[in-house]
C-alpha cells in the first residue's frame, strides 16, 4: 500500500516546490573541533562534535516489537479530547471514540511527521547558506537528524496507526515563509527556534503524560536530538543579532509575531472534527471552549519564548503579541534546565530498558542451565 492510500483529505498533489531564492556560500576558513581561536566559535564546533557522537539507528534503539493499539495509541483521557462534554460527545460509542482517538494520534504524528520534513530541507539550506564553515558542519549532522526522525514518525503511522493527515495549513504557510526568505539566518528564526521550539514542547507533553512505551521512546530519543538543534539556532543567532540595525531586528520580530500566531493556530486538530461530520466553524468554537486545549497551547510556548528573548527579539511589539497570547511569563523559563531534562530523560529511559534486557536474559539462562540439570 502506498502513503498515498493511508492520507484521510489528501494530499492531492504529493510533491509540494516552494521557490527558493539567495545565495550559496562558501567559506574556505575552517576551525576543527579541539581548535581555539578565542573568538567563540568552539562553542559551535563542540556541538558539532555531540552531534556525531550522538547519531543513532531509529530501525535499532526503537523497540519496533511493542505493540500499540491504533485506537488509544497515546492512552488519551476522555477529558483532552475537544469534544468532550459537548452535545456530540454524549452521541459516541466505544467504538466512536477510538476511532476519535485514532484520527487524533495520527493527525498529531502526522504534523510531527510534516514538521520534520520541512526541518530537515530547512536544515540543508543552513548547510548551502550559512557563511561560517563551523555552522555547515553542525548543520550537516542535523540534516541527518532529521531525515532520521521523518523516518520514525513515518514508521509509526504506517506500521501502528496505518493512518496518516495532510500538512497543516499554518504549518506549510511558515514553512514556506521560511523556504523562501534569502536572508541566511531566516531558516534558523523560522525553524530552529519557532516550528523546533513548538515541536518540542508538544513531543515533551506527550512524552510526559503517555503511558505507552513505544511513542514514548521515540518522542525521547528524538527530543534528544531536538534539544541540540535549538541550543545551535539560539547560539548562531544570538551572536549575529547583536550585529543588526534596530530596523532589521523589527523586521524579525514581525516574523517571528506572525509566526507564533501561525504555530498558536496550528494545533487545534479541526481537519480531524470535520472528518466526524462536525462543522468548521463549531469545530473552532469547541477548541477555544476547551480547557485542555488552552492549558496545552499555552505550554507549547514553553521553548520558544525564552528563546526568542535569548536570542535578542523582545521588543515591545513582541512583548505585547505575547501578553495577548497569555504567555509573556514564559520568557523567563530556564531553557538550559529544559534541555539538560530531555537529555537525562532519554539516557534514563536506555539505561532502565537495557537493565531490563540484561534481566530478563539472565532469567533466561539461568532457566536453560535449570532445564538442562533436570534433564
């Protein structure tokens, strides 16, 4: 079966070309990891160096043995789900709301699946644009990253849910602002730290709250990764925004306003009530209603706030989108703490599976040596 077959809406058109414009750059002064040259970009060639030694095999750390039921693959409560409490919700069987749960799962891993497509072009365009040599060596290992995670939310939909959903409107609107902008540090604004930064607050809560082992492997392991690709957007732009006009910086801050609307937007899963026969316009209205669907999208600014203001775009403007957001208070959130977290959590997890491994065959030999004495 193609992936054609498994879209519910399409797409119609599977190949998606968005115009590019701007320059490729070449730099022939190279610093190597280990090398100090006091300007700082150790820094960069230090990531550089966790980003190799950090590769892994989605077909071999995953556990692709668990199984995981298509119709509650995150064990989703009743109370998270938009209809909920709703006239319709009274009208669902058993058999409803799985398929409810379903449509939803793969919905959400289908925008996770989207997302890191369009990280991973986005990705090879740093590699093609970045003036700095040190930026195309980390931004190569992303590249790599990323095609590694489309691989596995890929999987996922195919081989567990069987089931997967257009790109987002919002999210292919950013997307292809951020494609088509010839400025060099715009794929780093617009992925690097909106659609990563989004990414990971939602993988996080997912990655927190389900009890299933298998997408929660995958949504650590990947978050691993994901917690690099950010520190690599706030440290290139960080140092190149101390160096732009107050115009210039304006200029950003208006993408990046304009994108967290985009990405506020983006998550709202209205494409899946419309597939239950549920109008748009009372599908928007249940998910602004809906109290899970606040508290979840006011956390999905979690990492993209404080990153932005790190990163040197806080004026008032700014500020003020996020007062109407309701998530100013973010700003202050310890994002280095955040990124150790999803690093321990994801080395915690292998080292309490390989433990578990180790007993079990243990178990096995010594029950083999056991049946071998009776014998």
């Amino acid at each position: 079966m193609s992936t054609q077959d498994l879209y519910v809406n399409g797409p119609h058109d599977p190949l998606w070309q968005v115009p590019a414009s701007g320059a490729a750059r070449f730099s022939w002064e190279a610093m190597f990891p280990g090398q100090k040259n006091g300007s700082g970009r150790e820094r960069l060639l230090a990531l550089y160096q966790k980003g190799k030694d950090k590769q892994w095999d989605g077909a071999k750390r995953i556990d692709w043995d668990l199984e995981v039921d298509p119709y509650d693959p995150l064990g989703t409560p009743d109370e998270s789900m938009t209809l909920y409490g709703t006239r319709y919700w009274a009208k669902l069987t058993d058999e409803d709301k799985g398929e409810l749960r379903r449509h939803y799962s793969a919905w959400q891993f289908s925008q996770f699946l989207h997302g890191e497509q369009g990280a991973m072009v986005c990705a090879a365009r740093i590699v093609e644009s970045v003036p700095d040599l040190d930026a195309k060596f980390y931004s190569a290992t992303q590249t790599m990253d990323e095609a590694r995670h489309a691989e596995i939310y890929s999987r996922f939909l195919h081989e567990k849910i069987g089931m997967l959903y257009p790109v987002n409107d919002n999210l292919q609107g950013l997307l292809g602002d951020t494609l088509r902008d010839s400025r060099w540090d715009m794929p780093y604004l617009g992925m690097q730290v909106l659609i990563e930064g989004l990414a990971l607050a939602a993988f996080g809560m997912l990655r927190d709250t389900t009890d299933k082992p298998l997408p929660k492997q995958i949504l650590a392991y990947v978050m691993q990764d994901e917690a690099r690709h950010v520190a690599f957007g706030r440290m290139a732009l960080r140092d190149y925004y101390k160096q732009l006009s107050d115009a210039e910086l304006r200029e950003r801050e208006e993408f990046v306003i304009e994108g967290c609307y985009l990405m506020r937007d983006r998550l709202r899963g209205i494409e899946v009530l419309e597939n239950f026969g549920i109008p748009k316009a009372e599908a928007e209205e249940f998910s602004e209603q809906n109290e899970f669907l606040h508290l979840f999208r006011k956390l999905l600014f979690s990492r993209i706030v404080p990153c932005v203001k790190d990163i040197g775009l806080w004026g008032k403007r700014l500020q003020q989108a996020y007062v109407d957001m309701g998530v100013l208070d973010l700003g202050d959130s310890n994002l280095d703490l955040l990124m150790a977290e999803d690093e321990e959590i994801a080395e915690r997890l292998d080292r309490e599976r390989f433990a578990q491994e180790e007993t079990a065959r243990v178990t096995e030999v010594a029950d083999a040596i056991a049946e071998g004495a009776v014998g």
